[in-house]
C-alpha cells in the first residue's frame, strides 16, 4: 500500500468525520428546537431560550468566546426592544442577527458532535420574521428521554484554541467521503488493496 493512493483520498489528513450516534434518540433538529428555541406568537418569531452551556463552548478560542457573547447580548437586546415595539429596530434587522447568532451556535454544536444540521438551512428557517412556528413533540419519540444529550453529554473534545471555521464538516465535505469510500472501493475489486486494507481505510474514512 503506497502513500500516493492514500494522499489521493485524502487519508493522510483525516479530520472530524461525523457519524450518527445511537445514544441519540431524537433528530437532531427536534432536539435543537427543544433545547434552544422557543416560540413567541406575539413577535411571531423565535427566540434564543439559552446560551451555550460550558460543555457545548469547549473548544471555543478566547476570541470566538468574546465575539459569541457579544453576540448574543446584541440579540438579546434587539429582541427585547423588538417586542417593546421600538422604532429602531425592524423585523429585517433582528432576523439578521439571529441566523448570525443561530449560525455561530449551530456550527459550533456540529463541530462538538452533539448534532449534525446545516447551518445555513437552520439558521435561515428560524431567524425568518414573520415565523409560523414550527411544532415539534419530543415526547412522540418512545425514547425520547434516554437521548444522551440530555444527560450532561458533553460531545466531542475539541483542543483549546481551535477556531469554529477548522472544526466544521460540511454537507458538500461529507459527499467527498462517499466519494473516496467508492473509490476505495474500485481499488479492493481491482485487487490493489487487500480487505484488511480496505478496512482499515475505510475506518479511517468514518472516524
């Protein structure tokens, strides 16, 4: 097995590779409705209910933790004045900074392996004024209250330092790994790699 093929499909620079985790027992989108939004009919918005908990910023450099609480008080503030009715703040310009907020949160929560959404979709869908509101019942979920996450989960280690951008597996990231998963594939049958090769590859792939 050379280090050409292996450079090939990325192998000698394998990073973060989601996987669903079977100690969650609700989608990931319910669960991040549940654990951070909440509804107001009379801004026909959402609202943040929460910060990042310890666990959820670890990970996080110093400046990402002054800019993400920066954050939030400049949304907390708006909301505030958005419900009061106050002249200066537009439905246009608390939406702005709630997919900004909802983003950073976002990305931050898929790089801690806690869950796995895009975040552009996300973001857009529940800083969007006016809002329906979208219902969801954790409860429908037999399971629902075994999922890990609701019980002090903490995610994946990140190093200290890290910036959110560097830890992020996006959508078009993951079709890569199918890619190369083929093209490993193709080299097995061609009889380039053994299965033990294979394997091994293929683990590394999706760790």
């Amino acid at each position: 097995m050379t280090e050409d093929w292996r450079k090939e499909l990325g192998l000698d620079n394998s990073d973060y590779r989601w996987q669903m985790d079977n100690r969650f027992k609700i989608p990931d989108e319910e669960f991040f409705c549940h654990e951070f939004l909440r509804f107001i009919k009379a801004a026909k918005a959402y609202q943040i209910k929460r910060k990042l908990n310890r666990n959820e910023r670890q990970g996080l450099s110093q400046n990402d933790i002054n800019n993400y609480n920066s954050l939030d008080e400049e949304y907390e503030n708006l909301f505030q004045d958005y419900l009061r009715d106050h002249p200066s703040v537009t439905a246009n310009k608390l939406q702005k900074k709630s997919k900004t907020l909802l983003g950073f949160m976002i990305k931050q929560l898929n790089a801690k392996k806690i869950m796995n959404l895009n975040v552009e979709k996300i973001s857009t869908k529940y800083s969007r004024i006016p809002n329906k509101g979208y219902l969801f019942d954790i409860q429908k979920h037999s399971q629902w209250d075994e999922d890990a996450r609701f019980h002090n989960y903490k995610g994946k280690k990140l190093s200290d330092n890290s910036e959110i951008a560097q830890s992020i597996l996006e959508p078009k990231q993951r079709s890569k790994i199918i890619l190369k998963i083929e093209k490993l594939k193709k080299l097995y049958k061609k009889g380039i790699l053994d299965k033990h090769d294979f394997e091994k590859a293929k683990n590394n792939l999706l760790k």
